[in-house]
C-alpha cells in the first residue's frame, strides 16, 4: 500500500474529548469481518484496528471505497455521527497497514 492511502479515524473526538466505549475500533472492525476455515475471526484488510502512539484507532484503506462502497460508507459515516478525527494515515514502512 502506498503512503497516504489509509485514512486514520481515532478515538478523539472534534471536541477533544475521548469516545467510549474504548474497544470501539475493535467492534466496528468485528462487523466486516469473517471466520476463516480455522474458526478464527479475521478483519478485513480494508478496516483494521491499531494503536497508534498509545491510541486506539482504526485504520481504513481508502481502495474499500471503491472494491466495497458499502462498507466504506458504513465506516465513514460511524466516524462522522460521532464526531470523531479522521486523517490521513502518514505511517510508512513496516508501521503502515
């Protein structure tokens, strides 16, 4: 993936204060994604959750918007009723989704 290609939606909102619950990234993500044939849930590799400098968040890539709509506005539009900051992901490298 190339630099600047995920957005980052954190768990601060415009106002500055912190959105709760605090497992939010991980039960956003949860809703798409699926069980693989070991039982285990895998997230979507367009919606993933990650801590960033101590801060829960979840990363998007912004290609979901156009491989699945859908879900790309469900996520999009979760951000924006609450409120919360949404970025572009400046991670490089390794770090990077």
């Amino acid at each position: 993936m190339q630099s600047g290609s995920n957005l980052v939606i954190t768990g601060i909102q415009e106002n500055g204060r912190k959105f709760r619950p605090s497992d939010w990234p991980e039960r956003l993500s949860s809703t798409l994604a699926s069980f693989h044939s070991d039982n285990r849930l895998r997230y979507s590799p367009g919606v993933q959750p990650c801590m960033i400098e101590g801060e829960y968040c979840l990363v998007v890539a912004r290609w979901l918007e156009t491989v699945n709509p859908v879900a790309f506005d469900y996520v999009m539009e979760f951000a924006r009723a609450n409120r919360l900051r949404i970025q572009a992901d400046r991670r490089t490298g390794e770090r990077a989704l």
